[in-house]
C-alpha cells in the first residue's frame, strides 16, 4: 500500500489523520528526518497547505497531505486567522511555551470584550498533493466562541479557550473522538478521505 504522508511533526495531527483514514498507512515528518522546514508566506490557509504539501511530495516522492488552520475572531475583525500559531511573535518565542503565549495574548485582547460578542471559529484548509497527479483541496470549519479562561487539558493549541455552538464544554474538554467528530480538521480530513482512494489507485 502506498503511504501517505502528513506534513507535520506534531503528533496530534499524525494521530487525528490515522483515526479518521483507517486503513491507509499514514506516516508524519518524523519518518523523515531531512525534510525541509516549509515556511508558511501565503496570506491564505489554502496557499501554506499548499506548499507544504508540494515540498514534501517532491521531497519524498509520496502523496502528500497538508493542512493549515487557525481561529477567526469576529471581534478581532477574523484575527488571529493564518496568524494564529505565530499570534505572540518573538514574545512566545521568548516563553518556551508557543501555545500557552498565544492563548493568553487572546485572552488579553479580548478582556474587555462582552460574551455575545465572543463568537469565532476555527477554519482549516487540508490538501493533497500526489507527485505528477493533480491537486485536491477541501476546507472544514467549526463555529462557537471564546470562553474567559482556559478549561481542559485535551487538545493543544487555542483548544482549552474555545466552546463550539451546541456545546458546553470546551474543545479542551473533549475527548479525541468527540473532537473528530465535529471540529474543523476532522470535517476538512474526512472530505479528503473521500478522495484519497481514487487519487492513490490513480497514482500507482
């Protein structure tokens, strides 16, 4: 069977993709030592996906899947958007702790800012590219809002901070499978799910 490769090192990631495409061996960066670091320019979560996902296909001569993602909110006028893991700048840098720098630099902004108008969502934009095949793109999003204070510890990244509409607990707060189910990632993996057997069968 043909791997399929996910161009990240975050194991969160990795693991998300094998629960949702079982039966396809998926393997991340840490299979490949001497990938390159793709830096994320474009202005859009469709452009990064897009070229990590043509680095490292051309890297590893594998089918290649890709994702960038962010949260959008809406009274931050959709920031921190394609921002949102580099949100802190040189001050998360400074921390040692990039996610946790990031969230309470959200929190900060948003202190003063009512709960009906805490609403946002995170978006997430996940490609496929198959050496000399075409490109697939598909997008997943998940709407709520942004609580006042972490809850959870599940998850990474903004995770702890954000309540999904119908919810009462954070996305901190959910277990894995739960998460799957209704977050951005897993609904942009799985309409790429959907395409991955026809694109791979079509590759060999």
């Amino acid at each position: 069977m043909t791997a399929l490769v996910l161009a990240t090192r975050n194991q969160g990631k990795v693991a998300e993709l094998r629960r949702i495409l079982s039966g396809v061996e998926v393997v991340g960066l840490e299979a490949f030592p001497d990938a390159p670091e793709v830096p994320e320019t474009e202005p859009t979560f469709e452009g990064n996906a897009l070229l990590k996902a043509r680095a490292i296909a051309a890297h590893t001569g594998l089918p290649a899947v890709a994702d960038d993602s962010g949260l959008c909110v809406d009274a931050l006028n959709g920031m921190p958007g394609v921002l949102s893991a580099r949100w802190s700048g040189r001050f998360g840098d400074a921390s040692g702790d990039k996610d946790r720098a990031n969230l309470d630099l959200l929190l900060d902004q948003l202190g003063d800012v009512a709960d009906p108008h805490r609403g946002a969502y995170f978006v997430a934009a996940a490609v496929l590219v198959v050496p000399g095949g075409p490109e697939h793109v598909v997008e997943g999003r998940m709407y709520g809002r942004v609580v006042d204070a972490p809850r959870g510890a599940n998850g990474f990244g903004y995770d702890p901070v954000f309540l999904p509409d119908g919810h009462d607990r954070t996305t901190g707060e959910l277990g894995p499978e739960e998460k799957d189910a209704i977050s951005h990632r897993g609904r942009a993996f799985r309409a790429l799910a959907e395409i991955i057997p026809g694109a791979l069968a079509a590759a060999r």
